[in-house]
C-alpha cells in the first residue's frame, strides 16, 4: 500500500468514527518531513483517545503501524507519526490555539470528503 493509500485509509477510519473537521494537508511540496498531514477534531479528550485507537487498530489490520504516539495521557494533541504521513488529533481548544492550518498554510490542503475522491 503506498503513501496515499495508507493515508486514505486512516481519513476513512477518522470519518466513520465522528472524527470532526477532518483534512489532509499535501506537504510534500513544501518539507521533508513527511507527504501529508491528517487532521481531525474530537469531541473531548476521550473522543481524542478513542479517534486514536481506532486509527492504530484499523491501520495495522492493513499492516501500517506507527513508528511513534505521543500526546495520548493529556489526549489535548495526540500525534500519530507513520512516517510518510502525520496523524494529528486534537480536542478542539488545543486545535485552535496550535492552528497547525495556519502554520502550514504553503501546503495543498484538502477536506476529509475532498481527499477521499481524489
């Protein structure tokens, strides 16, 4: 499964589990970090937990697994790192006030609706 497909997937898993205001943001254009960013809002911090599990135990029934979590005690901002693509789950406060769109405006960004028909 390449990049895209593997980043498709967890933006499936984040829609059919309430993720709110889900998108993807292409970067490869503009860092080496990685290929595109995912990002999605939960309810509360729970919601952030839970969105975070879903997307662990559905990407590795694929065989995708994330080489780090961090952020899952507070569950403020949980960050998803699978290499080629960032999975970043926010509650909404936290979302806000790191206004990763923003910081990362140069990139191509797409809604969650957007990236699954591209």
């Amino acid at each position: 499964m390449d990049v895209k497909e593997s980043t498709l997937e967890a933006v499936r898993i984040l829609s059919e589990k309430l993720g709110k205001d889900i998108i993807v943001l292409d970067i490869h254009e503009v860092s080496v970090i990685g290929d595109y960013f995912v990002i999605a809002t939960g309810k509360n911090q729970n919601h952030v937990k839970s969105l975070s599990d879903y997307v662990e135990e559905g990407l590795a029934k694929k065989q995708i697994y994330s080489k780090q979590v961090e952020g899952y005690a507070n569950a403020n901002w949980i960050l998803m790192d699978y290499g080629d693509f960032i999975i970043h789950l926010f509650d909404a406060d936290s979302r806000a006030y790191y206004d990763l769109e923003r910081i990362w405006r140069d990139a191509k960004s797409y809604t969650d609706e957007e990236f699954l028909r591209s």
